[in-house]
C-alpha cells in the first residue's frame, strides 16, 4: 500500500540512460502503466534492488544498491526486461 492507501505493484524495468543500464524495480499503483509513473514523476524514479551496468560493449556490472533514484530528465528508455 502507498501513503494514500492504494495498493501497489512491484513491477521490474530496465531504464537506459546516456551512460548506464538500470535494472530494477519500481512501485506502481495498481493498474497504472510504466507510462503513467514517468508522467507523474518529479524529478526523480525511485528504482529498488537496482543493478547498474555500463552502457557499451563491456556492459561491465558497476554496482548493486537496494535504492537508487534516477534523474528522470536522463532517462531515455524505460520498459520491462
């Protein structure tokens, strides 16, 4: 449940920015689409359990964190995996 009672869904995504890869989690309120969060975001997508990795042929793994906010203004992509 989020702070206004509505119950939430967990829903995996893969968030591309300039630099790097996200893959993760992010909350949304039941029924509403990953488009719906993106239009609805301030500045910031809350991702939980993210991994980054770097954009690139080395794809190399940067780190895992269980919290990350993403600037949303660098977001390019974001859909599920």
């Amino acid at each position: 449940m989020n702070p206004n009672g509505s119950p939430e869904a967990r829903t995996r995504v893969a968030i591309l920015t300039a630099s790097y890869q996200v893959k993760g989690y992010v909350d949304l309120v039941a029924g509403a689409r990953i488009t719906d969060l993106m239009n609805g975001a301030k500045d910031f997508v809350a991702v939980t359990d993210a991994e980054v990795y770097e954009v690139g042929s080395s794809a190399r793994h940067v780190f895992s964190v269980p919290f990350l906010n993403i600037c949303r203004a660098h977001v390019q992509i974001i859909a599920p995996p």
